[in-house]
C-alpha cells in the first residue's frame, strides 16, 4: 500500500467518526451563583463572586446583584470552588451526573446543590 492512501484512508475513518457522535464530549459545566438578601447594615447591594476551577485558576470573576441570578458557563469538571469572601467559600463536584452547581446566597447563608 502507498503512504498516501493510508493518509487518506486515515482522514476518512476520523471525520467519519466525528459524524457518527464519537468526537470527545465537552468536559464543562456551568455555576448558578443567586443572590436574594444582603446583610443587614452591609454596603452594596452586590456580592464579588469567584469561580475556582479544579486546578485552582479563576474561571470567572462576577459582581452579582440583590434579585439576581447569573449563570457561569464552561467549568471543567472536578472539584469546583465559589467565593463570595465576605459571605462563603463552598466547594462541589461538577461532572458528567451533576453538570450544573448551583449557590444561592440569602443574607449570612449559602447554600450549594447540584
């Protein structure tokens, strides 16, 4: 056989595996960070909040105002944290069975699920 049928031969059988659904599947999530109370007496009416990827880099930074909910997409999955410094650090698990975490944020409470 010649090398350059064996190039093609190669070509063929990947993007015809790439048709047929066996590209790898993205490995990202997305982070619901809910604010619906401040503090009693606090400035603001926002919490910063950090999303911390398993390998410990930022993800995303976001200013999330009293009311609001905003959704980080494109979290690896792995152990997964969200800070919101003046109220809670929490921690969870994002993969394939629970792609979505969601914290929500009640004056002084945090409270994380998936």
């Amino acid at each position: 056989m010649n090398r350059r049928f064996l190039a093609e031969a190669s070509a063929v059988v990947i993007i015809a595996a790439t048709l047929a659904g066996c590209a790898p599947v993205a490995e990202t999530g997305s982070v619901v960070v809910e604010v619906r109370a401040m503090v009693p007496g606090s400035q603001g009416n926002a919490h910063h909040v950090d999303v911390l990827g398993p390998d410990g880099g930022l993800v995303e930074s976001r200013e999330v105002s009293v009311g609001s909910t905003v959704t980080i997409e494109n979290v690896p999955y792995g152990w997964v944290s969200i800070a919101a410094p003046k109220v809670c650090t929490v921690e969870g698990e994002l993969g394939a069975e629970a792609p979505v975490m969601r914290l929500t944020i009640d004056a002084a409470h945090c409270t994380i699920s998936n």
